[in-house]
C-alpha cells in the first residue's frame, strides 16, 4: 500500500451541486485506478469523493485539523489528525504525489499555492483560475493526468 | 506593548525594485503609526518592510519557518521560530490583526487566502487579485486603512 | 479500516538488542490482535515493531517528522508526513488509541508526557519510569492490555 | 532586542505556593539581567514568572497554543498564537537560549524533554527528577546559570 501513488483531492465544504457530482465522479476514478485518495476529510467535496472512492472499492486518507480520530466523513478509511487547524491544508498537498483541485474557497486556494510551493501538479475542475493549475474539462481527464503525475513521483509501477 | 496593533505585511523574497520601494515606505508608515509589524522574517520585501520598520524607529516580529533564532533578516527585532516550513505562512496572519499584501508570488497567495480563512482583513499593493483583497493605490492609504482595522481588532486605543 | 483500534508504539532509534526483540514481539502480537500500528515510521523500535506487524500481515501508519513520503521504513504502509520536525512525537500519539513505550530515549520521554496530556494510556516495557505509565512484564501483556483500552476507546467491536 | 538572552520558564498551570513564589523571583532575576522571558503565556508558573518580569520591568514572550492573541496572563509583553495546541510546548523551548523548569506537570515534563531533544540546556528548581536536568538551589542560582547559558548561546554581549 505504502508504494501506491496517491491523489490529493481539494475542494470546499460547500459545493454547489455540480461540483459534488464532479467530486463523486473523481473519487470513483481515483478508486477505479487504484490510487489512494488524500483529502481533508470532511463534508462538501470532501465527503462526495470520499463516498466516490468507498464506492469503487479503494482507500482515503482524511487530513483532520483537530484531535478527534472519529468526527470525519463515514467514508474515509484512515482518519489523521494534526490538530494544527487550517494549517492541516499544507499536510493535504503534502501527502499527495498530485492534486486535483474542484470547485472550492478560501481552504481550497491555500491548498492550490500549498501545491506550488511544494512543486506539486494540481489539476483543477472548475475551481480557482490561478497560474500554474491545469484546467480539466472532465474528471476523467483530470484522474489520468493526476494519476500519471502521482505514478511518475511515485517512480515507476505502483506496489502492494 | 501587548495591546499595540499589530499589521501583517506579506509579499515575496523576490520582488522587483518597485515592491521593495513600497514595503520600505509600508515599513516606515507602520512604524510611524506606532504599530507593530509581523512578517516573514526573511528576504525580499519582508527585509524590505522590516527595514523600513527599524529606519521609523519600529518594532518588527518575525515568524520564521525553521528552528533557527538568529537566521532572519537583520532587521528583524523579534524573531519567532515555528519549525513548520511554509505552514508558517497561516501563522504570519494569526499573528496579525490585519495584513498588507505587496507584490508576492504562491507564498504570498497562501497568506491572502489564510487572511480569509481566519477573517482578517487583507489590504492589497501590486498583489494577486483575489477577491476579498482591498486593493490600494499607495503605501500611505493601505497603512492608514490596516492600522486603522487593526486598531478596531484590538478594541480601542493602543497602549504601551 | 477506520474503526479499528490503533494501538501507537513509541520508543528510541537507537535501542539495545532486548528492546528490539521487545519492539518485534510487539509488533506481531498488534497485528495478530488485528490492530492497527501506529509510530514514528523511522528505526530503531520503530523498524522492529514495523517489522514484526509486517510479519504478522498487519498495517502500520508511520508520522515521519519531515516532508518526504517515502524515507522511512521498508515496513511501514502508511506514511503520513507532517513537517514539523520533533513536534511530530505529538501526532504519534494523538493518532493512537492506547500507547506502549518500549526503552527510548528523551523523544520517548516526550511521547509518554503527550500520553498524559492527551489521556492516552500508556503501557511500559522496560521503559522510562514516569508515574502515570503501566509498567507490563512482556510484550504478551503490554499489548493484551493497550489493545483493550484501544478497543474500550473507540467503543466497542471493531470494524472493517 | 534581537541579540538579547531568552530564557525559557517552563512550570505548570496549577503549581504550590512554594512554586509560585519561585517563579515569581525567577522572573524578577530575569528581568534585571536584561534577558527576555519566553513561557507558555497562561496561569500558575506562567503567570508568576511573567508577573516577576513586568515588576522587574522586563519583557516577556508568550507562546500560546491557540489562536487568541488576546487570551493570556496580563503580564505578556509580546503574545505570540500558534495555533498547535500543547504541541507549542515545544516551541518554548525552541524560541529559548536556555530554560528554567518549576514543578509542574506533565507539559513540563513534555517541555524538559523537547530541551533534551533540542539541546538546550534546563536548570531546575523542585522539578521532574530527569536526567540531563541541573538541579538548582534557589532562582539566583537558576537565573545565573541559564543566563550565562543563554549568552553563550547567543554568542557574545547582548545588543540593543
């Protein structure tokens, strides 16, 4: 599992209605290749493609800001906590070999410049028009440009 | 000195001539007012800012990203270490009761959306433009309009 | 995955022969609790407890103090980067449910104190003496009793 | 003020008179070196010693683990928020040239720990018998020991 190449999947709390249907769609992509998700772990994007991932059958990371192992979305796998606040969006981007970025606010333009200054690719999905996100037309094509990017940094065939 | 307003300036270790001449005259008004700066400690416009702070005869708190006290710019009088890395970003703007954005690249962007994340009101020269950025014409009107929120933060008049 | 008991062993990089046999027989009986490890990810205890959950065909979380996914341990499944250094020992901690020290030095020392304030038990093999700690006679013990209390934390059975 | 001394005053939230009155006398020995206060910024030891500082007229540095400037004893000169809870025991050490430990309780232990893992050296008055800790008979003692510490930390006089 350790050598699995994971996509970090950023997005706000509150998503109107296509993006949580874009979030779900990315989640059963991520699972479908065999990724693991890393996201924040809570409700809005986060819990629409925690729910995608559990659906295809794959694994998600939740980054939690407090110190509650049990208060996240029902879908994440492996709660974290970091109990540093919002500050945890930084570790979100950290702990992915690429992100992709959909809809979101204020956390989710944290997460885009958390991605380049740590040199990550973000993908983006109607999200923020910042430089250096790569605009996606669809979530298929956003999975396998992420993918590929987290496969790449991972450094080769992915591993048990 | 606990209850002077404290005034956050943000921007990049790589500016052109035109921001470093703004940060200087951003430093000096702030120490003029008698505020206190909090920045990033390091080069680029936080040296800029902070010399500009020690020239007026000002106090500046750095807040830097590794674990070494005596690494910071030379103008730095309070210098903070967090050991966090460009998490310390979002504490530049805790530390802060309200901010001044001046040129900057993806630190600088974390540290306007932190802005927003925490409430903190955000004034803007030659920056990104994001919305919730106040976007100013000159030093003199961004200082005047920063000092006067983080006064209205702190609840009254500054004391010694 | 998300409701099993994480039981976090804590413990030096630069153990005696003994504890390394302790950390091993630890990890094993975790894993065959069907418990989830979680510790500092890097050698010492650390590998030898990793090592044994791996024998055992358990899953191990490693909190590594740096940025970089994939410097730790060959045992571990799980990295999760944090960046904050030495801080770190906190999170190790936090994401336990119960905690069994093993020897360890002051990092050790620092891990059993975060025990405390966070109101983790913590069991004890051959490890500082600090009121508070269970001492336990054997790895059999330590890990029968850290893996109740984890059960007992996260409420009941656990589940997939 | 940037080149002046720190020492760090790590003690507990609900000391004995007997602490108190040590930490009220530490504080005041501070100050009159001309060596700045870094402490936790809360009650009990915090307070006493920050309380010691001000009669002395000295500064004081509190490190706070929340995100409230204004929540700290009345005595902190320069409050400082970090938002990572009981995590920032471990950045009083690290913002301290040298430290003083006073009874106190488990953070303190986490605290004399982090001075090992960093090494700082800790002097104590009715503190956690650890090794590596200098036990002390009084605050003079104390005071006179860590602030040579600290000098020699800083490297040389202290500067304006």
């Amino acid at each position: 599992m350790r050598k699995k190449p994971r996509i970090g999947v950023i997005g706000g709390s509150k998503p109107n209605k296509k993006a949580l249907e874009l979030a779900y769609k990315t989640g059963k992509l991520i699972a479908e290749k065999g990724a693991i998700l890393v996201c924040g772990g809570l409700g809005g994007v986060m819990e629409a493609v925690s729910r995608g991932v559990k659906d295809a059958g794959g694994i998600s990371i939740g980054i939690l800001p407090w110190d509650k192992l049990d208060v996240c979305n029902q879908y994440i796998d492996i709660p974290i906590v970091t109990n540093v606040g919002y500050m945890r969006n930084a570790l979100v981007v950290l702990n992915s070999h690429s992100a992709i970025a959909i809809d979101g606010s204020y956390g989710t333009l944290s997460e885009i410049a958390y991605g380049m200054i740590y040199g990550k690719k973000v993908f983006g999905l109607e999200t923020w028009d910042v430089p250096g996100v790569n605009h996606m037309q669809n979530p298929e094509e956003a999975v396998d440009l992420a993918y590929k990017e987290a496969l790449n940094v991972v450094g080769g065939k992915p591993q048990g």
